[in-house]
C-alpha cells in the first residue's frame, strides 16, 4: 500500500466526504477546517466568514488503487469549480473551492488539471479552484463525521447531497466500494 492525502474543498464538506468515503482505493475522508488563521476553528466560528478556513475533506487514499489524477477527476465532476466561494445556495468563503497540496507533485498535478478542463471547456466559466500549500488540518466536531450517512434524511442530505451521491454513483459506479 502506498497510502496519500488529499484536501479538497468542494463546498459542503458533507458532500465531499460523502461521495469519497464511498470510493474504492480511499481508506478514510475525514471533514474539517484548513486555509485559516484562527486556532481550532469551531464551525460556529467558521460560519461567520471571518476566520479564513475552508470547509475541506482529508481524503486519505492507496495511490495503488487510485491516483491523485483520478482523485481530483472525480473532485471535478462533483462540485462546480468555476463559482467563487459559492456552492448552490451554501454561500462564503468557507464554501470555496481548493485544493490543498501536500507535495510538489500535487501542485503540478492539479495545476495542469485545471489548465486541461478549462482548455476542454467542460465548464461554460473558467475553474475558481484555488491551489494551495496544505496548511493545518483541524477535524471538524463529531456530528459532521459520516453526515451524509448517519442522516440520510435529513432535509439537506435529502434534497442537496443525495442527489450528488446519485450522480457520482451512476458515473463512477465501477470504482464503489463493495
């Protein structure tokens, strides 16, 4: 196994980790905090636009069994990239859209990612993604671990998530965890 670590930041946190957590090859996704300068962030604190964090997914995943490339493919099918600090009505900073790159590698990956998109032009706009050095990782409080799945009816998962989820699963469906 040659297991590495992702941050990605797609808007909702619950989003991300709930199409990553369903991946085969990712071992963990885990929600929380980066890009800020507050200690510790609360998502209270992150909410009022005013620490810098991003709400992001530690994806920590078998290179082996899925690349970074594809990991940032599927990433870019799943959020819009191309609206600044908006992801539907989740409005802000906080709900950016970035990447947070934990080596050399990942950088020039991502930055040629998003320079083969926009040159496709897959998306109508060009991609607001922001690439970035990784900085501290701050988990997020327990209640928003495993979101989608421990609420799956919950007004949001019901109306925003789920149909994400549906959308990924149809797309990727050879690459589901059994």
């Amino acid at each position: 196994m040659a297991m590495e670590l992702a941050t990605l930041g797609g808007g909702c946190f619950w989003c991300v980790e709930a199409v990553y957590n369903q991946l085969t090859g990712v071992e963990s996704a885990i929600s929380g905090y980066m890009g800020g300068h507050v200690h510790n962030p609360s998502y209270e604190q992150v909410c009022t636009k005013t620490t810098g964090h991003a709400e992001v997914v530690n994806v920590t995943f078998d290179n082996e069994v899925i690349s970074f490339q594809d990991v940032l493919n599927i990433f870019f099918t799943v959020h819009d990239p191309t609206t600044l600090n908006r992801q539907g009505n989740d409005r802000g900073p906080q709900y950016r859209s970035g990447i947070w790159y934990h080596t050399e590698e990942q950088r020039r990956i991502a930055e040629d990612t998003i320079k083969r998109i926009d040159a496709e032009g897959l998306y109508r706009n060009k991609i607001v993604t922001e690439v970035t050095p990784a900085s501290t990782f701050w988990v997020a409080e327990d209640y928003h671990q495993d979101y989608f799945a421990n609420n799956p009816t919950q007004g949001y998962c019901s109306y925003v998530i789920a149909p994400k989820v549906a959308k990924f699963r149809k797309q990727y469906f050879e690459r589901l965890k059994s």
